[in-house]
C-alpha cells in the first residue's frame, strides 16, 4: 500500500513538474522553504514587539523592520507562482508591477532599519549620555515615518516602467527582477546601498573600538549581535548590490554575447533570491538584541535563557 501511494505521489510531481525548467522548480522550492522558515520567526517578532508595554527607539526600528520583513516575505508566493508557471506570469499586469514594487520597497526598507538599528547600538555604547536627547521614541517614529514615504517615492518608477514582454506565447514580468534597467539605476543602486553599508561598517567599528574598555561578558553578547548583523548584511545583501551594479554596467552593451547576457541575468535573478535569507536571519538578530522576543522564543522551545546565553 504504502508503496502503491509512494509511487502515486512521484507520478504526480513527474507530471505536474515534467514541462518546467530545472532552474525554475529549483527556485520555487527556495522560496517556498524561505517562506516556510521565515514565517513563524517574523511574525512572533512582530507579536512580541507589539505587547511590549514599554518603548524604545531600538524597539521602534526592530518592530518596522519585523513588518518590512513580513510584507516581503508575504511576496514570495509570487515568484513561487512564476517559477512555477515556468518563468509564465499568469496574473495581471498590474499584479507584476506591485508585486516588484513591494519585494524591492521592503527589501530597501529592511536594508535600512538594520543601519538605523547599527546607529542606535553606535549611539548606546560609545555615546550614551550625549545621546539621550536623540534617542526618543518621538525622533524614532519619526525617521521611520520618513523613510518609509523616501523610499515609496524612489521605487515608485517601478509602477510606470515598461509593461511585461511577451516572448514565445509567455508573458515575461520583468518586475520580479528588475530585468530593465534605466540610465539612473547605476547611481540609484550605488547611492541606495552605500548609505547603509557606510553606516553599518562605521558604526561597528567604533563599537568594537569602545568595547575595550567593557566587561567580557558585556563584550561577548554585544560581538554576538554584531557578527549576526553582519553575517547578514554580507550574505543577502552585498552579492545582490554587487551583481546589480555589474548588470546594470555591462547587460546593454551592444558587444555583449548571449552567454555573457545569459550569465548576468542568471546571477542577477540568484543574488535577488538570496536577499530573502535576510528574513530568516533578522529573528535571530532579534533574539540578541530584544530580550522579550528571546523569552518568548525560549517558552515556546521549552528552554531556559540561562541555558542559551
């Protein structure tokens, strides 16, 4: 019986899976295992964040960016339908251009709170007194509120750019991963990211710096969370900036081969998908810097914080 039903179930998947491209059942299958990871953590975070009875500027960033990540995460079924459908957008076109509009705005948007987060623990540790008039929750609100309407408006072209193409009775979304690029977007990307990438690597290392002069034990918990932040950064966001600028150099030359245009797209579309391990590693980001969320987490494990940390 059991054998029966095992083979039952592998003629299904050779059917509904024997017309789609490798690459594309490779893709959808990483977003549905990232959106199956990402889920449970974020939305706890949020949760947590949310009863929290007391507020921080600290706690502000954490709750935005537990949103952000969440919005981006709730995109991913998205592309799973696409890849799916075998690079086939079944949807509306308006359906793409959201649906490209919202990974990258939340993609920015967690880029973002993760250096307005590295500010803050700058400002805690190595300034803590001079500090204090800044670091209200008023200030915090409003910077978040700030950049969210910043960064809507900057990716708002994404809206109005060209509409999907239509190749070999497919329609291709050219939004999910951005395969169009405008004579800005060299300058755009740059500036977009070296903002948050100068303001996360200055900040480190001037806490690192302070650290000498702190207990061992204050020391180890703060490099904790300084090694998962940067892990962070390095893994999801810095291989995607770094094959974007060189997509957008070299992909409309008119000398470029087919291969080499081949190569670009297919590094541009494998960075893109490893941004989404930001929203798996963000909760363990979270269980360093808030204590609430790490408690709860811990509850729910069936451990004790004593036992972890």
């Amino acid at each position: 019986m059991l054998v029966r039903h095992g083979l039952s179930l592998a003629l299904f998947i050779r059917r509904t899976f024997s017309g789609i491209d490798t690459e594309n059942i490779v893709f959808a299958a990483y977003y549905i295992l990232i959106f199956i990871i990402a889920v449970p953590g974020n939305v706890l975070a949020l949760w947590t964040f949310y009863h929290q009875k007391s507020m921080s500027p600290s706690k502000v960033f954490l709750t935005n960016l537990s949103i952000a990540d969440i919005s981006y995460i709730l995109i991913l079924p998205m592309r799973i339908v696409y890849h799916l459908f075998d690079n086939n957008w079944p949807f509306a076109y308006v359906v793409c251009q959201l649906s490209g509009f919202l990974f990258y705005l939340n993609m920015y948007c967690s880029l973002y709170f993760m250096s307005l987060i590295s500010l803050d623990r700058f400002l805690a540790v190595v300034l803590p007194l001079k500090s204090q008039p800044v670091r209200r929750v008023r200030y915090a609100r409003m910077v978040v509120g700030i950049l969210w309407v910043t960064l809507i408006v900057l990716m708002s072209p994404v809206l109005f750019s060209e509409k999907n193409v239509a190749k070999n009775s497919t329609t291709i979304c050219n939004k999910l991963y951005l395969e169009k690029t405008s004579p800005t977007a060299l300058v755009s990307t740059i500036v977009a990211f070296g903002i948050p990438l100068t303001t996360i690597v200055v900040s480190y290392i001037l806490i690192m710096w302070k650290l000498q002069t702190v207990k061992q034990e204050v020391k180890d918990k703060v490099i904790k969370m300084i090694i998962v932040i940067l892990l962070n950064f390095l893994i999801a966001f810095v291989p995607y900036h770094v094959s974007r600028i060189t997509y957008i150099l070299h992909n409309n030359h008119r000398n470029m081969t087919v291969a080499s245009s081949g190569s670009l797209i297919k590094a541009n579309k494998i960075t893109s998908a490893l941004t989404c391990v930001n929203s798996v590693l963000d909760p363990v980001m979270y269980f360093f810097l808030n204590q609430a969320y790490r408690n709860k987490l811990l509850q729910l494990l069936g451990k004790n914080s004593r036992d972890v940390l």
